[in-house]
C-alpha cells in the first residue's frame, strides 16, 4: 500500500456557480463514450445484475445516455436483451421479423407473446405474399391452421417503395388507417418496415441515442474468461454498438490481449477497457487498441478515488490518437452524477446506484432500500441534465469535514 496523492470522494466536492449568459437550453451535453460513439447526455449505466438489462437501456437511450447490459447472463440471454433494445425503436427498421405462409397460428401467437411484437410480414422464397397482425390473431380459435389462411393477401398490402420518405410512408397510414407499412423493392422483396410506434417515440423522446439507422445505442459487457469468444460473436450479431472489457483491474495482460482480440476480428464495433487508475494502465490499453478507457477506483463505500485521474489523459492525449475516458461515478446520490461531469472535457460518467432503484432497473432485483426507489428513469435524466445546465462553467472547491 502506498499512497499517491491527496483523494477527494464526492461528498468533499462543492460546485460553485459562477456568472453566466448561457440560459440551459442553449446547453449541449454532447460527448463521447469513445472515439466514435457520441452520447447526448454523458451518462452511462452500469454493467451489474441489479442496474442494466433491456429496460434500463431502452430508457437511457431514449434521454440521450446509453446502458451497458451485464454479462451475468448467457451469452445468448445476454445477446437477447441487446436485441430487445436494437428492435425497440427504429426510423426504418431494416430487419423485421418474418414468418412463413405454412407456420400455424399458434406458433406466431408465440413468437408474439415471446418477441412483443404486434404484426409480421409473411414472406416465400424472399417476397413479401401478405402480412398478419394482432388484428387477425386476436380473436382466433382455430390455431392449428396455417398462417396464409386469415393473413391480409399480398394484393391487398399498403406498401411503400424503398428509398421513400418518411412523411409519404406516414401519409399512407393516415389515409388508411394502418399501423405500419412495408418497405419493398420492384419485385415486392422485403426490405424494411415503418410503424406508428417508431414515429411517436421519435417525437417524445428527441435527444435518444441512435445509430445511423435509427435504433437505439447500446453497450454489452465481457470479461476475459472462457466462452467469452461465443459471447463476443453472439453480441455483434445482435447489433451492439460497444463492448466493455469489464474488470476490476484493467491492467492485466488478459484484459489487453482481449481487447486487442475483440479489435482484430470486430474492427467495426467500438471497445471500451478498464478500470484502470494510472497512466501506465490507461496507455496499455490504448496501445492494444481500446476506443475508451474506463477511470477510476471505487471502495465498497461507494467512495471514487482520483487516483491519477488527470494524468492518464495528459499523458496520452495527442491529435493522432485521442483518448476518451469513462469516468467510474459510484453515485449513490443523484447530486453525484453533476460532481461527475462537472469538467470542462465532459467526459460520460458511469452510474449504478442511482439506476439500481429507477423504475426501468431489473425488477427482482432492485434495491429495496432507498429515497429513489422507483423513480421514472426520465427524471433522474432530466434532473441531472438541468442541474449541470444552470451551473456554467462550475468550479470545484474542497470541502473540510468537521
């Protein structure tokens, strides 16, 4: 034991506000998780069995933070719950779930009630012949019988061409009363689906954290151990959009083989390793291939050490290759996630005890005992984002206990 420099835990932190023209909603919270992945808000949730499943990540993406899924899971639950989130929420969603002229009524009333989807297109041989909905199966008794039996026929299907605008696909389903309408080409292939669902969440929640196509942003943790190769695989395919190397100690030599793993094969889905409390550490993994890299100590007082905090980012930040930092904010307070993020660089901070007792945490295993408890997911966002708002530009000051 040694010890390094003067530490300050959250409790010893004051913000001061300051003088300013700036009004809040002039404010962007925009940052990186890592070198190509920008969050709206920078909040990120923790990757623990008590914090973030499909829930939680849904609710944090749509207020413009992302979550991180835990990997105390199968690799292929664990892969469901990303996809939950990848299927949530979409512009034009590109791969919609299809089922055949011959499957029974009974098994899409299960895929149904397994997936939460409302409707399918039924697709042969890659062409769309005609589409079931919750409208066909609702009050259906005969389930044994084909799917093609009670399905609306592709003759009478309100589809649009793809390339269409969205406001042309929202025309039709206004004319006609409909709650989503296909995406086919020339020769009727299916090639997407637009539904009144995407549209309204895109209008409630306009600063979600979203990919190029439209869906929901969110992370999936691995660690080092055996199977994590299937996990990785699993969790690419399911459309993650960054996997946390998430350890206790980031700088161990199968934390950056792993990461430099991931690298190789996945060079397309962004990698975040840690934690990490030095300079040294910080670098390794850069060096090995890292997008972000994970800050920060945290004793099981839920106190956060700046252990050299500053100094991994100094000491490796240049134009060629610029570092992004998640800075490890153990918050059992919500006050907390502003003492966070309240430097000037705006790095994500990455939170859990104030999501373990949201309203969207997993439900078994919420924390029982808290102030917080069953708090909307929305409002600890919008606190955090309105509390760091009005203080422009904070100053932090040490605070002496009695």
């Amino acid at each position: 034991m040694r010890v390094i420099q003067k530490a300050l835990t959250f409790d010893d932190v004051l913000l001061l506000p300051a003088h300013s023209r700036v009004l809040p909603r002039e404010v962007s919270l925009k940052t990186r998780l890592s070198r190509k992945l920008e969050l709206n808000i920078p909040l990120v949730s923790a990757a623990m069995d008590t914090v973030t499943e499909a829930r939680l990540a849904i609710a944090m993406a749509q207020e413009g933070g992302i979550g991180i899924v835990h990997k105390n899971l199968t690799a292929q639950g664990q892969a469901a719950e990303v996809a939950k989130v990848k299927r949530f929420e979409s512009g034009v969603l590109r791969d919609p779930m299809t089922v055949t002229p011959e499957q029974t009524v009974r098994e899409v009333i299960a895929l149904q009630r397994e997936h939460k989807i409302s409707g399918f297109p039924v697709v042969k041989s890659g062409k769309v012949v005609g589409i079931v909905t919750n409208r066909d199966l609702r009050f259906e008794t005969q389930l044994d019988q084909p799917v093609k039996s009670i399905m609306t026929p592709q003759r009478k299907l309100i589809t649009v061409r793809d390339g269409s605008s969205r406001a042309e696909a929202m025309k039709l389903m206004h004319q006609h009363r409909l709650e989503r309408v296909l995406v086919v080409d020339e020769e009727f292939r299916l090639k997407g689906l637009v539904t009144v669902k995407d549209i309204l969440k895109e209008s409630e929640h306009p600063n979600a954290c979203k990919d190029p196509q439209g869906k929901l942003r969110v992370g999936a943790a691995v660690g080092v151990g055996e199977g994590t190769d299937e996990r990785v695989a699993a969790l690419v395919e399911a459309g993650a959009d960054v996997l946390v190397v998430d350890t206790a100690h980031g700088h161990a030599q199968g934390v950056l083989d792993r990461v430099k793993w991931i690298k190789s094969r996945y060079p397309q889905v962004e990698v975040v390793g840690g934690n990490v409390g030095t300079a040294e550490g910080a670098k390794a993994l850069v060096d090995h291939g890292a997008d972000g890299v994970k800050v920060g100590i945290v004793t099981n007082r839920d106190l956060r050490f700046e252990t050299q905090l500053d100094q991994p980012v100094k000491s490796i930040m240049t134009p060629q290759k610029e570092l992004v930092t998640v800075r490890e904010g153990a918050s059992r307070a919500a006050a907390s996630a502003t003492r966070a993020t309240s430097r000037r660089r705006l790095p994500p901070a990455r939170t859990r005890s104030c999501w373990a007792r949201s309203s969207r945490a997993p439900t078994s295993r919420r924390a029982r005992s808290s102030s917080t408890r069953g708090v909307p997911t929305r409002a600890i966002a919008a606190w955090a984002r309105s509390a760091r708002c009005r203080r422009a530009p904070p100053t932090a000051t040490s605070r002496t206990r009695r």
